[in-house]
C-alpha cells in the first residue's frame, strides 16, 4: 500500500475519531513502524490513566485494508511520553510522527 493511501486512511479515522469521541484532544499517527500497518495514539481526556501505553489491534476492513496498532493515553501520559518516562510500544520512535490536532482537523472537514 501507498505512503499516500496510508495518509489518505490516517486522515479519515482521525477526523472520524474526533467526531465520534469529544474526549480525543489529538491522535499521533507513527510514520516510522512497518509499511503494513498503521501506529497511532489517541490523547483522550476520557481515558483511564494506566501508566504505560496499552495497544489495541484492529483488523483490516474493506474500508481499512491494513491493520491499526492504537493505543490510548491521558494527556499528561502524552506529557510524560515525550519526557521518555512512559515507554512507547517496541519499534516506535518520536522522530517521525504527525500530530492531528482535533480543532484543525475538525475545521478542515467542515470547510469541505
């Protein structure tokens, strides 16, 4: 699958995430994991704070073809991620992620 098509995908479930959950302040999507699979975490001030990453597998779909790695973390666990005292799953890294920040996002799809 495309870098391109793989955006495009991001894309789309951030904005529906946001749309479905208010509690999402902002998804980090993880450019630097496999080809064939997309990483994400969604900052959500409705989760339950854990202290560590938990990741969810979701499986491809005829909408979503690859699978989607996604964890869901507290914001002052984004806080303490980027500090480096809460671990990030094996194989990804901050030096290469896109953040999608729910009024940017939000705005975009209304002015479409």
């Amino acid at each position: 699958m495309s870098t391109q098509s793989i955006e495009e995908i991001v894309r789309r479930m951030a904005r529906e995430h946001f749309e479905i959950e208010e509690g999402i302040e902002r998804i980090i999507w993880f450019k630097n994991g496999k080809q064939n699979e997309i990483h994400v975490i969604e900052v959500n001030r409705n989760t339950i704070p854990e202290g560590a990453i938990l990741t969810f597998y979701l499986r491809p779909t005829q909408e979503i073809p690859v699978p989607i790695i996604l964890g869901d973390i507290t914001p002052e666990e984004w806080e303490r991620v980027k500090r480096g005292s809460i671990s990030l799953p094996e194989g990804w890294s901050l030096n290469d992620i896109e953040i999608f920040e729910r009024e940017e996002v939000l705005q975009l799809s209304e002015a479409h």
